[in-house]
C-alpha cells in the first residue's frame, strides 16, 4: 500500500483499533467532564445575577436599577454590585424595619429625578432609606439572618460578604432622605 492513496472506507478500516482509550480512562474522561460542566457556576441560573435562599435576583434588574440611579448622580456612578447587594439585603432589611420602612411616596422623593423607577430601583432606595433608619441592634439581626441563607452571586458582580454586608451600609450622596423614616 506504500505510494498508493488510501479510499476513505480503506483509511477509517486501517485505523481502527489503533488508539484505543482504555473504558476506565474514558469514563473517567466523561465524568470529569460533566462535573466541571455541572460545576461551573454553582447553582447559577441563566440571567440571575444572584440567587438568595432559592429566588433569583435577575440581572435585568441590577441593570436597569444601575442606569436609573446613574441619572442621578453621573459625577458618583452606582456601581452593579452595590445595587445588587441592597437588592440582596431588601426582603431582610424591610422585615426588620416593619411598619419603619419607607413607603412608595418617600422613595420616589428620594429619587424625583428618575422618572418611571423601575421596580428594582425602587427596591434598591428603599432598602437604602431604611437601612439608615436601623439600629445596631437591628443590623445585627440582619446579619445572623443572612448568614443562615444560602446566597450564591454571579462572579460578574464580585462576591457578598453576609457578615459585612448590613454594618457598612452607607447612604451614598445620590439618595436624598425626605421624611424620617423612624428608627427601629
């Protein structure tokens, strides 16, 4: 056959049986495979930019809330991780101000520049709004409870630190506080 081209059927028949993987190797070759492909990301969903104790805090959301409050302050851009974040903290945040938090009218003061706040930004001043109003105490009982949930974040948007994430909430400058809200 030396010097004379091979027909495809002749070639595919010449080579077969020549590397052969071992079944363990290729098994172990597969297996490997789907967990890393399993693995990757956690249990990352599609288009989530977080997830918190199962729900799913979508990318759109941290997006549009971003932009919005950007409107506001273009000099001190809000950053996708803060807001995520206050998005994190909001269901934990509004359970412990209870009756406290700030209602629709004191947010949208807050922010009468933005006009048609999207749900999500409305969540991320609210959660600002009444962080402020919370005691040490109350910031406390956030943490232990956020430390109980499990919180898996999107590399995209860093990480989230559960024992720092209530004690150094600041009000950045692009919120502005109208009414006290009270103090828990």
């Amino acid at each position: 056959m030396k010097g004379t081209a091979l027909a495809p059927s002749q070639h595919i028949r010449s080579t077969l049986g020549m590397t052969r993987i071992p079944r363990a190797a290729f098994a172990s070759v597969v297996l490997l495979g789907a967990t890393l492909a399993l693995s990757a990301c956690g249990t990352q969903q599609a288009g989530a930019a977080a997830i918190v104790g199962g729900t799913a805090i979508s990318e759109q959301d941290v997006q549009t809330a971003s932009l919005q409050l950007n409107t506001l302050s273009p000099g001190q851009p809000v950053l996708p991780s803060l807001v995520l974040r206050n998005l994190i903290l909001e269901p934990y945040v509004l359970a412990e101000a209870g009756k406290g938090a700030p209602d629709d009218a004191t947010v949208r003061k807050a922010i009468a520049k933005v006009v048609n706040p999207s749900p999500a930004t409305m969540k991320v001043v609210r959660t600002d709004l009444a962080i402020q109003a919370l005691s040490p105490a109350s910031k406390t009982s956030i943490v232990n409870k956020l430390s109980k949930v499990k919180i898996t974040v999107n590399p995209r948007y860093g990480t989230f630190d559960t024992t720092q994430a209530a004690m150094l909430a600041t009000s950045p400058d692009w919120i502005k506080a109208g009414a006290s809200t009270g103090t828990k």
